[in-house]
C-alpha cells in the first residue's frame, strides 16, 4: 500500500513539473523589457522661465515590446545623429506621462531629451539609438531594435511629412498628333 502512495505522489510530482514546463522550458518565458522607438517629435521650447534659453524638446515615442513593466528613473544615454545625449523615460500620457514610468508590455511612453536648435528639422529622416549602455532593457535579443532611422516631426508645423513623392503624370492627357500627310483644304 505505501508503494502506491509513493508511485502515485511522484507521478504527481512529474506532471506538475511537466506542466509548468521546468523540464522541458516550454511554458517558462523568460523576463525582458524591450525598448522599440516608433517616433521622433520635437518643439522649439524655453528651457526654464528664467533663462533666456531654447532648445528642442524632442519626445521618442516608444513601445514596450517585452512582458515586464519598465521602471526606471536613472538616466539613459542616446545617439542622435552621431553625438550621445541624456534622456529620461516617461509613462504613457495616458496615465500622466510620471517620470521613471511604469511602461507596461504593450504600452508606449516617451523618452524625452534636450537637444540644440536646429540639430533636427521637420520631415528629417533622423538616425537613433537609445539605451547605449544596456541597462534599461532585459532579456534575449532585446538590442537588436534598438538602432533606427525614424521622421522627425515638428509639433509646431501642421505640414504633413510624405514618406514617398508623389508621382505626377508628364501630361494628363494624350497630346493631340497631326499626321505630316494631312492636307488642308484649298478652299479657305
């Protein structure tokens, strides 16, 4: 009889483990924040109301793309356009865009920066990398979106950027072709 309690509680112990996938790492996810930039807004702001300086406060939106929320309140290095900047995240506007986050699998927040006047221009095609030092993100292949050329928008300008020209027809219509044999009546 005990040899069947034994049998019996180490098939159960087997499928419990089965189940969660330790054994066979199946239904195990692994932890990771993914930091994926979407776009790049920017407007010619003071600095403070007390200084006479500006700059362009330019928002990069991004979305979370892994399965753990983002908090983190430290500074984040990033490379506009070839020089390296400091950046802070913030959370969704949403939930009213807090420092540090929290940024949800899913979300999209905002990682704001302070960059010179007119480094960036309306419908300028801007390359970006964020998290230069690898320490807001987590998990496997989380660095490989990192690097991206994204449309900078100016918020200020209600022009609408196109990502292709537009294809203008040479003439909208048949030119009218005269034969050279055709002759013109004598009597006029």
């Amino acid at each position: 009889m005990k040899h069947f309690k034994f049998v019996g509680k180490l098939f159960g112990f087997l499928g419990i483990i089965l189940s969660s996938g330790i054994l066979f790492n199946q239904a195990m996810a692994e932890p990771r924040v993914d930091i994926n930039p979407q776009k790049i807004k920017f407007a010619n702001r003071p600095d403070d109301d007390v200084s006479n300086r500006r700059s362009l406060h330019t928002y990069i939106e991004f979305r979370n793309d892994g399965n753990v929320t983002l908090n983190n309140r430290d500074v984040m290095y990033i490379n506009v356009k070839g020089r390296v900047y400091l950046a802070r995240i913030y959370g969704p506007a949403e939930r009213g865009g807090s420092l540090g986050g929290p940024v949800r699998p899913g979300e999209r927040g905002n990682i704001f920066v302070h960059l010179p006047l007119g480094y960036i221009g309306h419908c300028e095609q801007v390359n970006l990398h964020v998290d230069l030092r690898h320490r807001f993100q987590t998990g496997p292949a989380v660095f490989d979106n990192d690097q991206k050329t994204l449309q900078a928008v100016d918020m200020a300008n209600r022009t609408v950027c196109l990502s292709r020209p537009i294809r203008i027809p040479r003439r909208p219509f048949p030119p009218h072709v005269f034969p050279e044999y055709l002759e013109l009546p004598q009597d006029l």
